[in-house]
C-alpha cells in the first residue's frame, strides 16, 4: 500500500500540471507570436485604418497620431512605410538586443512640417517598454522550459493511463473550474471596489497590473501615458490579440478534453487487470 501512496499523488499532480501548462502555453506562444510578427501588425494598422488612404477624389489622406515623444500638441501623419518601420523597432527591440526602446526617426510631418531627427516615444513609453521586453524575455524562457515538462508529463500520463483513466476528467474539470471561479472572484472584487472615477475598464487593467508588477506601484501608474505608442498600438488592436489568443487557448483546451476522452475510453477495454483476474478465476 505505502508503494502506491507516491504514484497517487504524482498522478494527481501530473494532470493538474498538465491543465495549468495547457492553459499557460496556449496563451504565452501564440501571444508571443503574434507580438513578433510584422505581418500582425501590417494586418491590424490596416484593419484600424492608420494606413493612408486614398479618397474620391484621388487625394492621400493620412491618419493623424497624437503625442508624439509623448508630447501634448505634436501631431503626426506617418507614411505606410513609416508606420512598418516603427513595428519593426518595436519587434526588435521586444525580441532582440538593443537596450533602448528610443527612437529617432527623419522626415517626420510634424503638425504640417517635415522634420528631422523626431523623437517618437516619450520617456513614459520608453520606459514602460523596458517592464514588457522583461516579461517577454521571461515569457519566452518559460515557453521552453514549460513545452519540455509537458512533454514529460503527457508521457507520465500515457504510461500511467490505466491508473490515472478515471482522474483525469474529474481533477482536469476540478482544476478549470476553481480558475473559472477564482476569475470570476477577481472581477466581482475588482468592480465592487473601483474608483468612482474610474471605468470598470481601467480597474481590471490596474489590477491585472498588479498580478504582473507586484510590490511595484510606481509600475502601475505608469501603464497610463499619452504617447506615440498607444496611438499606434490601439485597444482595437489588443483586443484582435487577445481574441486571437481565446480562440487558440479554447481550441488547445478542447483537443485536451478529447485526448481525455480516448485515454478514458480506449483503456477501459484494453485494462490489463482484466487478465490476471480472469486466471484467479480459472477461466
């Protein structure tokens, strides 16, 4: 009995480890991806309309950007290759080696004058963009590593899958649901105590902040800026992302499930405490 006592338990841990790297992994890669892929944002400032565009007449017309280097008056109006320039900074700082999130760009239309040696970013962003290139380098890391031990696992599972047949749907529904709920909880918490002042909108992305940010307020407020920035990367385009992800996320959730469902059914016939039992039988 004592020999069973630790397999009881890695079972049990094996399958909810394997709900929570499902979950994790299905969220992290493919938002990693999209947020290095110059292709997403081509789509999505074409989507959002920050492309030009050309009217009845045959005139370009521009998509004003406001806040340039986070200043409060200075308007812009980016051409097509412009804008994919400043993706393709934001990429390679996020994902590659350069240390300043800095930009400086020529021939800029500035309120109606071409300038050089325009400053895009203001220090707000700059330095906000330093906090998300470290969670994306975190993210990255953990990708690996988490891949690697759900590999391990599933092949734990497999092996055990005639002891562990009837624990995975119960633990694996046990695990979502308690998420489900704890979720749940944060957004009745975060709604019942928000600011007056504040949109319900606001107060989850301030909470949320402080799940990613913990300890660190001065993180928090300063998530909150007008710059370049947030008038390039629109809430529009964030939600494209995070539906994007959803639909990933179900789709990995939903071949989980399925999986369970074949291990569950498939080795129930295929038991290999049937035969010992038969032969104790005689039969």
């Amino acid at each position: 009995m004592k020999r069973k006592l630790p397999f009881a338990f890695f079972d049990r841990a094996a399958i909810i480890l394997i709900s929570l790297l499902i979950l994790l992994l299905s969220a992290v890669i493919p938002a990693l991806s999209l947020a290095s892929s110059p292709a997403f944002y081509h789509r999505q400032f074409e989507r959002t309309g920050l492309y030009a565009t050309v009217d009845a007449m045959g005139r370009t017309e521009y998509h004003p950007i406001h806040y340039i280097g986070g200043e409060y008056g200075r308007t812009a109006t980016f051409t097509d290759a412009q804008l994919d320039e400043i993706a393709d900074h934001i990429i390679a700082f996020c994902f590659g080696d350069k240390e300043s999130f800095a930009l400086t760009m020529d021939g800029v239309t500035i309120n109606g004058v071409r300038e050089d040696g325009v400053q895009i970013f203001g220090e707000e962003a700059i330095v906000h963009m330093a906090d998300v290139k470290a969670l994306f380098t975190l993210g990255t890391v953990f990708c690996y590593v988490g891949s690697f031990v759900l590999i391990g696992l599933i092949v734990y599972v497999i092996w055990r899958r005639y002891a562990v047949r009837r624990l995975l749907l119960r633990y694996t529904l046990g695990f979502y649901l308690s998420l489900l709920s704890i979720a749940g909880l944060f957004l009745l918490v975060t709604w019942i105590f928000k600011e007056p002042h504040r949109s319900f909108t606001n107060e989850l992305w301030r909470n949320l902040h402080l799940l990613f940010f913990a300890f660190q307020p001065e993180k928090i407020e300063g998530s909150f800026f007008s710059d370049t920035l947030t008038q390039i990367l629109t809430l529009d385009l964030f939600m494209s992302a995070v539906i994007t992800v959803v639909l990933i996320i179900l789709g990995a959730l939903a071949l989980w499930f399925f999986t369970i469902f074949v291990l569950r059914y498939k080795t129930r016939s295929e038991s290999p405490i049937a035969v010992p039992i038969s032969r104790v039988h005689g039969s």
